[in-house]
C-alpha cells in the first residue's frame, strides 16, 4: 500500500488530476440520474443548487490553504482560480484587463469537449456558471462583480467555450 509521502513531485502531480477527474466523473453521472429521472430542467435546477453552495466550499477550502483573507482583489482572485478542481484537467487562461478587472476563459472544457467527440450539441451550463461563478468570486472578495461575456448555450469561439469577467468595484 502506497503512502501519500513516498509518492514522487510527478505522481503528486498525476494523482490530483486524476481526483479532478473522479470528481468531474462523479458529477457528471449524478447530473444523467437526475437528468433520467426529471428531466433536463429539474437536472439543471439541481445542480444549480449544488454549485451556489459548492462554490463557496471551494472558495473557502482555497483561501484557507493559500492562507488568503476574504478581500483581497484580483491577486486573491487569480490565485484561487488556478486551484479550482477543473483546473488541473481544463485548459484556462485569465487576461488581465486592468488593475480592477480579468477575463478568465475555458478554453478547453472536458464536458463540452467529450460532447463534441459524441457530436452532441454544447451542455447549456451558463444558468449553473453565474452562479458558480459570482459565488466564486464573491467569496473571495464580496466586492467583485462577475459578468458572462459567453456561455454556451450562447454561442462562442472556437479558442474557448465560455469566458467571465470579474471586476472588483470600488467601495
């Protein structure tokens, strides 16, 4: 049985992508049984209502590990992104915009990608992202503003699939 501490920087690095994935597997799947079972609004209302409270969890449990206090802006912000669980298996870049304001985008998303291997039309998760989102953001610091610059189903480019910006106001 292998213990945590004799795993290599590398296998580290492998084993929590592949806890990312276990995790985005898991919620896939507990969305399809709701889905099945309700219908694709009830899944949708779902899930919706276990990101308000998920996102703020994640929030939390990164500030605490990166020893952040609620407040801290745009630097706070971008640290805590680059940590979210999708993180370690999505392709995503954050554009700074000014000192008060980023653009992160998904450029590449393993839900919407696997949906485009099947041929299926893009998940409609932008509902489910404000809120995910803005209670992201907000966590780290109440001030920031979120907004959707696209989130399918809006349409989007081909560089990514959908794009938020976060903007800190001024109290």
């Amino acid at each position: 049985m292998n213990k945590i501490d004799d795993f290599t920087k590398e296998e580290l690095y492998t084993l929590v992508q592949d806890f990312a994935k276990r995790w985005l597997a898991h919620d896939g799947l507990w969305f399809q049984a709701v889905e099945k079972t309700g219908g694709m609004d009830e899944a949708i209302a779902a899930d919706t209502a276990a990101w308000e409270k998920f996102t703020v969890i994640e929030a939390k449990r990164i500030m605490k590990f990166l020893g952040l206090e609620p407040g801290g802006g745009i630097p706070a912000l971008k640290k805590a992104l680059q940590l979210r669980l999708y993180a370690f298996i999505n392709k995503q870049e954050i554009i700074d915009v000014d000192e008060n304001t980023i653009i992160f985008r998904m450029n590449d998303c393993r839900v919407q990608s696997a949906r485009n291997r099947k041929d299926l039309p893009d998940f409609p998760c932008k509902s489910v992202g404000v809120v995910e989102y803005s209670g992201f953001a907000r966590t780290i610091d109440p001030r920031f503003e979120t907004k959707c610059i696209c989130c399918p189903p809006d349409e989007h480019p081909a560089e990514y699939y959908c794009a938020w910006e976060f903007t800190l106001r001024s109290e």
